[in-house]
C-alpha cells in the first residue's frame, strides 16, 4: 500500500516524484543568482535525507481487521505523511531529521462508508484525524497535533477517490470526487471539451478537496478567482453524519451550507465530492507583456482595467525586481503579464481596450507577443511562468544550503495599497537583517485584482544559519505577518491558516462569529477529532 501515483512513488521530504531531480543547469542557475544576491562564494549544501536513516517512532494503534483492507502503517507512507511543504517544514526534515511526530495509521479510503468507518474508529479510540489531499500545504494543514489527550494520530488520505463521476454539458459542470489531483481530473474531463481550469502553483499535487477546504485561488486573475465561484454543492462526512446540499446555480433560501465548509480546513469535516461549474476549453487566446517606468502609474493601470469589466485570465503585475529576479525583465522596468482568453469569440476588443489603458498611465507593450504565441512562451511572460513553476521543486535544494525563500499573500483595498506594501516590504527586510545579519530582499507582484482592491503576493529571501533555519524563518514570518495585518490587510489571500497562521486569523476575525464556529464544531465533531488546532483550540 505504498504512496505510489500513476507508477510513481511521492517524495517523502521534497516535492514531487522520487525520480524528478532538478538539473545541474538550474541548480547553476540558482546558485549563481543567490551568490550574486547574498554576496557568498559559493554554498555548502546539506545532504537530503535518506530514508533508511530516519528513526521512527513505531506505531502506537492496531489496526482493527474490518480497516485493515486500506489502513496501513507502512514505514514510507508515515514518513511522507509527516510534515507538509513550508519552509520549516522541509527545513526540520532536512537539516534536523526530525520526523518526531508522524501519523501512527494512514487511512487511504476508497468510499465515503470508509471514509465513515475510519471517523467512527478514531472517535472511539480517542484518536485525532487528519484529512490529506496532495500534501501541498505551506501553513501546517497537514501536520498533526502534539496534544497528549490523543492516543493516536491517524492522517485519511482521499488518493482513491479521485474520479470525475459525471458530466452535465448543458450546464457546464461536473460531479468530481475530492481526492482528484489537478492533472488527473483534467485529463478525465478532456473528452468532454471542459475544464476547470484552476491551474495553482500547486496544481500538480493538490486535489479538489484540498482547494475547497482551504479556498484556495486558480488560474484566473479577475471574476472567477477562488475556488468559491466554482462550487455549486459538496458532500462531506462528519464524525456525527453526512451532510449533501442541493446542486443550484444559487439560492437565496437562508444561509448556504456550502458556505460552512468552504475554508474549514477539514476541521468540520472530510469533503468528499463536489459539483463545479466548469468552463469551455478556450480557443481564441491573446497575450502580451506592457512595462512601466512608474510603479504606482502601473498600479492604476491594473486597477482601472479591474474596475472596467474586462476580465483578462491573467493580469499579473510583477515589480520590477520580482521581475528581474524571474527573468521576466531586465530590472529597469515593473512587469504587467496580460492575458485574455475565451472559448466563444475572438478577443481583440478587449485587448485592445487594455491596452489603451496601459497607455494612459505610461505602458509599453509587446506588439510581436500580441500575434505570435512562441513569442509569448518564450518572451517575459514564459520566463516568468517557468520560474513560478519550478519553484516548490527548487525549495528543498534552496533549504540544504540556508536560503530561506518564502511567500506571504494578502489582499487590500485599492486606497490603502501604496502605503500598505511599503510598510510590508520595510518591516520585512528590516527583520530580515535583524535575524540574519545581512540583507535580502522582498519583492511584490499582484496575483488577482478585483475591482476594490489587489492580492499583492509578496517573497522574500534570506541567507541564514542552517541550524537555526527553524526559528529564524518564524521570526521573519512572524514580523512580516504582523505588518501586513497591523497595515489592513489580511493575513492570507488563498494560503489558508492552518496552525501557522492561526494567531492572526484569531485578531482578524469577530470574536462572537469564532464562538459560532466553536458551536459548528461541537455539534459536527463533539469529540474534536478533526484536525485539532485548526480554526480553534480544543
């Protein structure tokens, strides 16, 4: 019962596939750039872990024989079940080989009766639950709790329920279970001329489940962002029943059930299926870079196109040292990434639209781009997308050699954004040199603009002390985390909480709205199985 997809075995401390390995020539390319950045000769690099000398702690629970047809306390599957993908994450596996707290059991069910079984057997036990789609969590929604008052740790893993059950064409949607992985359901709905097309950083390895629970953002930069205009119902398994909602375009009868569940992180329950609104697969594409001398005149640039019901899929604004970082730019100019697309018609009109707004504040665009799609692969826009993919593959290779290379996303209203990500910018480096003793950098692009406000997404560097990679990470996060909220903003766009970002979710949401959730889960989950410590404390 090994943690095999398609063949392949999942990596159980980096990400991917055992068998992806990242080339000499990027990892060149890596150390040159932060060799360059953090002033260093070159870099001594940590070994990766290797499992056969990680200590384990051996399981705690018996499986009962009614589970034992997909419960498992294989050696591999604990280990990768550890610890999701943070930075402090991988730093523990890497430079401490702590794999100190795993999962005593992973449950891997193939329906919702066993998804059911398994709630009822830790609720017996006294065992807490954790759901797991991909692993891909950053905020350790994924990690299980160290509370003593459990007697066992048991991670339900959804991989087998990841088929796309039925197709409405005429309605442009489609009955897909949880555990689907971004690529599989994708290739499933193939045939059918749809997609979803929530493509994630995160896309590889993370499940439609995983989305819902944490509403997470996709492809699209403006009008269907989060994963909250797709959803039109959803099944989920709680310890104390099952719930199912109605399937409706929308419904004005009362509070939406669906609503619950979105964001609850699995703390409510195990969302199991959901309808989606899909799209048609587009046809007609148009894209191109426009650069800016002027930040702030590119930040109105991408507001007034927000506010002017264009809907471009992608409307990406990179600073111009994220963009010569990505090698979207050369560094002499901020970076707006512009797409539209569409499966029904041709697309020059609001293109051209666009652009004139881009003109009124200062933009330069490529023409070549607009009329040649390799162009546009192999152009700024390509670059920068090749980088951004390639990111979560190139962490654990960023971690062995001290670099701390981390992504914090918000969201504000258009008024208060200037100040707001120069605040967040100042705050960071300023910590930065404060833990580590030297500079790094912080950088800002626009991820989803909405007609009120952006999600600037920011990332930051650090060249710190492998052995205290841990701790110094937290003090930079914790300082940067503090000024995005102290400065208006939320403390997460699409990242989730989990337990990382609970301290903050706590200031920002109502008291008495924390104590309705309190209510929601003691009366779902009155043993508080479930992933304790997320949303709320025991």
């Amino acid at each position: 019962m090994d943690q095999i997809q398609g063949g392949k075995r999942r990596s159980f401390y980096g990400w991917g596939y055992e068998e992806d390995v990242v080339g000499s020539d990027e990892l060149q390319w890596f150390e040159k750039t932060w060799s360059g950045l953090f002033k260093v000769d070159r870099f001594e690099p940590a070994p990766m872990p290797v499992e056969s000398e990680i200590t384990l702690r051996p399981s705690r629970v018996t499986i009962p024989t009614a589970l034992r047809g997909f419960c498992t306390d294989d050696r591999h599957e604990r280990l990768f079940h550890t610890w999701g993908r943070s930075v402090h994450d991988i730093a523990k596996m890497i430079h401490r080989r702590d794999f100190s707290n795993p999962p005593d059991v992973v449950a891997l069910p193939r329906n919702e009766d066993e998804v059911a079984a398994v709630l009822d057997w830790c609720g017996e036990h006294g065992y807490s639950a954790v759901p797991f789609g991909g692993g891909s969590s950053v905020t350790g929604g994924v990690n299980h709790t160290r509370d003593e008052r459990y007697k066992g740790l048991v991670t339900i893993d959804l991989r087998h329920l990841n088929k796309v059950l039925e197709v409405d064409k005429v309605s442009q949607a489609a009955r897909i279970q949880a555990g689907v992985l971004g690529p599989d359901m994708e290739q499933q709905l193939k045939p059918t001329g749809l997609t979803m097309r929530f493509f994630l950083q995160a896309w590889e390895f993370s499940s439609l489940g995983g989305w819902i629970a944490t509403r997470a953002a996709g492809h699209y930069a403006t009008n269907y962002t989060q994963i909250d205009d797709h959803v039109e119902s959803m099944r989920v398994v709680t310890p104390q029943g099952r719930i199912a909602s109605h399937r409706w375009p929308t419904s004005g009868a009362g509070p939406n059930p669906d609503r619950l569940f979105l964001g609850s992180e699995g703390a409510l329950g195990i969302i199991t299926e959901a309808w989606v609104r899909l799209h048609k697969k587009p046809t007609f594409r148009m894209a191109t870079t426009v650069h800016f001398a002027d930040y702030e005149k590119a930040v109105n640039a991408v507001r007034v196109i927000s506010q002017a019901g264009l809907f471009p899929a992608n409307a990406r604004l990179l600073e111009r040292e994220e963009a010569r970082f990505t090698e979207a730019g050369d560094g002499t100019k901020h970076v707006l990434v512009l797409t539209f697309e569409s499966g029904d018609h041709p697309l020059d009109p609001w293109m051209k639209r666009a652009l004139e707004i881009c003109g009124d504040f200062g933009g330069e665009w490529d023409t070549q781009a607009l009329q040649d799609e390799e162009s546009q692969r192999k152009g700024s826009a390509g670059n920068w997308r090749n980088k951004f993919l390639r990111g979560p593959y190139l962490r654990p290779h960023a971690i062995a050699r001290g670099v701390m290379r981390d992504t914090m996303e918000s969201c504000v209203t258009w008024d208060r954004y200037m100040e707001f990500q120069a605040f967040v910018k100042q705050r960071t480096l300023k910590a930065i040199r404060e833990v580590t003793g030297r500079d790094g950098t912080c950088t800002v692009r626009f991820t989803h603009v909405y007609p009120d406000g952006p999600a600037p997404y920011f990332t930051w560097h650090a060249l710190g002390d492998k052995s205290k990679l841990v701790e110094q990470f937290w003090a930079i996060k914790s300082a940067a985390s503090d000024a995005m909220c102290e400065a208006g903003g939320t403390i997460t766009h699409h990242h989730s909480l989990g337990p990382d970002h609970r301290k903050w979710y706590d200031k920002e949401v109502p008291p008495l709205f924390r104590e309705v959730i309190r209510s929601a889960k003691n009366t779902l989950d009155p043993k508080w199985t479930l992933n304790p410590g997320i949303l709320l404390d025991r």
